[in-house]
C-alpha cells in the first residue's frame, strides 16, 4: 500500500552518500558506521537504503529504461520510431552515438548502481546481526536480487555485448564482491569479463528465488528474481532456461495480465501485472520515465521523446496500443500514454514480458513447453484486441516485443542480442548500417573512475 512505501523511501541509504558523482562514506559517518551496522534494525535499514538507491532517477526511477531507447534510435531521420528533441547534451549524445567520459548523467548511473552493490555487499557481510534464520534467508535474497539487478544493466550499457556461443572474454565491468568500509585506500581494480560478470548476476539471482518468498509484498519475491533470470538468459541467448524460467513464473507467480492495456501502467501500488516495480510516491520523488516521456500537463518536460510515425503505423488498425499516445497541446508533439503520473511506479518487470520470452524462446527450440509460442502470442494481442495471428515466424514476435514493450527499456538489449543494425544513413535507405557491436552503443567507462582507478581499461574510441 501507498502509506507504507512512504517508509521505504523515506529512509536514506543510512551511510551511503546520494550524492550522484560519489560512491563514498561521508567523513563524518564513518563512524557512525560500526554503530549502524552492530544492530539488526541498522542492516534492516541499510536494506531499505538499498530500494531507495534502486528508486533514483538516475538509475530505475526512470533513466535506465530511456537509455534504451536514445542508443535504440539514431539522429534525426523521418524513418525511426523515436525522435529526441530535448535539451539535455548529455542525453543527445547518446542518442546521436557521440558519448563523452565526462558525460556527469552516465557518470550518475554508473556510480549509483555501484552504490547499490555496495549496500546490498553490505547488507549479506552484516546478515549475522538479523536474529531470525528465516528472516535472514530473505534479506539475503533481496540483496543478491538487488546486486544482480545493478551488475546486469552494468555489463549492459558499459561492455560490449554477450554473445551465443562463444568465449565471451571481452572485458565486462568491475566485480566488487566484499563490502567498501574505507574509500581512503587504493581500489584499484581491473574489469572482469562479460562472461564472469554474467555468472556473478546468474549466481545471484538463483540465490534469491531459493531464499525469497513467493510474496514479499512490494519488495522482491523469488518470482521477480525468476522473471530477471528468464531475462539474463534470453539476453545471453540461453533459451532453454529463459523458456523454463518464464514458464515457472507464468504458471506458478499468481500474476496475471491486466484486464486492457492502459491498466497495465501509471499506478501507484502493484497491480497483478506487476511482477517487480519501483516504488515512487509525492514525498519522496517521481517518476523519471515521466520527466521524458510526457507533457507538461503531466509532469513531464513537454515531450523529449516523441513517438513517430514509423512507430504507429506498426499497429494492426484495431490494436488499442496503437492508440494508446496523446498531443501535447502545447506543441503538438505525440506522445506515449505510458507514462502520464509523475508518482506512479516505474515497472520494471511486466508478466506480458514472461510471454514474449516463452514464445520467443519455445519457438527457437521448436518446443511447446507452457503452451504454443503462437497461443502465447495471441494471447498478448488480444488484451490489446490486435487480431490473433494464425501463423507465426520470428519476426513476428521480436516486432510483437516492439509493440507491447515500447519505451519500457528494451530496444538496444533487443537490438544486440538479436544481433541486428541501426540505419544510420542519410534518408534511412539502409546504406549505412552501425552493427550491433558497434563502439559507440557503448557507454564510456566515466572518466571519474578512470582517474581514480589506475588499473581499469577505458572503453574503445573513449581514449585511454
């Protein structure tokens, strides 16, 4: 309920800076530090911390999902789905693929999802303070779902991609795996491999549905650690796990797809969709997606990212998600109705994903494990009242992820697990293709950690 995630948010990450540029202890906190952490309600509360670190804007309040989409789309061509026109320089680089170290947004994100593994480091080295074994089971697999969460969209953004099939050897970001009491001291630290960084999320996750309940109320549930685990392997191209871990949340979570499209979104408590979200309320911050996403009238910027023709004519002429966008009528630009309460929750993880990912992987296998990929499918499409197909290819369901996820922080993963282009020549008539590998869909290494870590190896095209 809305009254009691108000005690969520409220509390700080305790000892953790919320500074965007720092991963640190505040000075005068360090020794207030040893007292917090040598009683149960101070880790408890370090847990809670670690939620609201999670709630930024700069991380999943709002920002990681629109990441997505600026590296997804490129420029200013008439044939994309998306089109960019704020004013934030930072942002525009990522979508014109001219990103800088010094970029203090990537720089925010980065440092914000090591102070989540930090806390969530902090919280498992301190379990023994919690009394109750089984209350201990669950803090600990909130914390591993927490890790995991952060580390994912790390390798994500700031390595190049997993790839099927291969030695995945390419430098991924830098494991933390102990608790940092001291930042005084040199931690210096080379980046570990996209493979070992995988195996670090994988390990995690798989702790946390063993340890987690099957409700948890609006924090993690071992449901929501089986869903992100059913994403990581459909991002590593491991279909046969994504397949069985999104049939078990499917089958066994007690969600459900809400009863239209539009119910799906801007609530402020956890509707039965809702397999994992991001908690926002009025006293404690708001909805970034919103800030970019919608008019003014609605808490937004007016419309920095607009919906495009490209985009809508992809929509069958009965299908309610393709009109499900409003004009802002201070500028007439189109924009998505899924973002339209500047304090609802950010989802993170629909049940309408699980399906995408068990169709998408049983039809890869030739396997029926669940139900048919096209059951699964036109299930999808007629809450939407899309039409059911009656046949179904590949293409079909990766557009079918396109139209039910939109701007909900998918294009650029799906563009590079599928190993596919962005058109990036003049008229969008293909002749010049940025390959899903690309440098430049590559988030720098903030030059912050490059100065202050000597053994780190900076990102190709971003210097040293």
């Amino acid at each position: 309920m809305k009254a009691n995630k108000l005690i969520l948010l409220i509390i700080s990450a305790v000892f953790f800076t919320s500074c965007e540029n720092e991963l640190d202890l505040e000075p005068k906190q360090r020794e207030d530090a040893e007292v917090t952490l040598s009683t149960e309600a101070g880790v408890t509360n370090v847990l809670t911390g670690t939620y609201a670190l999670a709630a930024n804007g700069n991380a999943y309040g709002g920002r990681i999902l629109l990441y997505a989409d600026l590296l997804g789309v490129t420029g200013e061509l008439n044939t994309t789905d998306l089109r960019w026109r704020g004013s934030f320089g930072e942002l525009r680089q990522m979508y014109l693929k001219t990103m800088y170290s010094d970029n203090v947004i990537i720089e925010g994100t980065y440092s914000r999802c090591y102070s989540m593994i930090n806390a969530a480091n902090t919280v498992i080295e301190n379990i023994d303070k919690v009394k109750d074994p089984d209350r201990q089971d669950v803090m600990i697999g909130e914390a591993n779902f927490l890790r995991s969460l952060a580390y994912f969209d790390l390798v994500r953004f700031f390595a190049k991609p997993y790839v099927a099939g291969q030695t995945n050897s390419q430098l991924g970001v830098v494991i933390r795996p102990n608790a940092i009491y001291d930042f005084s001291v040199d931690l210096s630290k080379e980046r570990s491999t996209v493979e070992e960084v995988y195996k670090v999320i994988i390990d995690g996750l798989k702790l946390a549905y063993t340890n987690l309940p099957e409700e948890n109320s609006f924090y993690a549930d071992k449901y929501a650690a089986q869903a992100l685990l059913a994403r990581v392997y459909l991002q590593q191209g491991n279909y046969a796990l994504a397949r069985d871990a999104a049939d078990d949340v499917i089958e066994n979570s007690g969600h459900g797809l809400s009863a239209n499209y539009a119910a799906a979104f801007n609530h402020d408590t956890d509707q039965t969709e809702d397999v994992f979200a991001i908690q926002i309320t009025k006293q404690t911050g708001l909805n970034d997606a919103v800030t970019f996403y919608a008019s003014e009238d609605n808490g937004g910027r007016g419309g920095d990212f607009t919906l495009r023709d490209a985009y809508l004519n992809k929509f069958s002429s009965t299908d309610t998600r393709g009109t499900f966008y409003y004009e802002n009528p201070a500028n007439g630009r189109i924009l998505t109705s899924k973002f339209t309460d500047q304090f609802a929750n950010v989802g993170i993880i629909r049940l309408a994903e699980l399906y995408l990912i068990r169709a998408e992987a049983n039809f890869r296998l030739g396997t029926a494990i669940g139900d048919t990929p096209l059951n699964d499918i036109n299930t999808i499409r007629e809450r939407a009242n899309a039409g059911d197909l009656a046949a179904l290819t590949l293409d079909d369901i990766l557009l079918e992820r396109e139209l039910e996820l939109g701007m909900e922080g998918f294009l650029i993963h799906d563009i590079k697990r599928t190993q596919r282009s962005i058109d990036i020549s003049v008229d969008g008539d293909g002749s010049d293709l940025l390959p899903f590998d690309d440098d430049t869909l590559v988030f720098p290494i903030p030059l912050k950690e490059t100065d202050a870590n000597k053994k780190i190896t900076q990102n190709p095209g971003y210097g040293s």
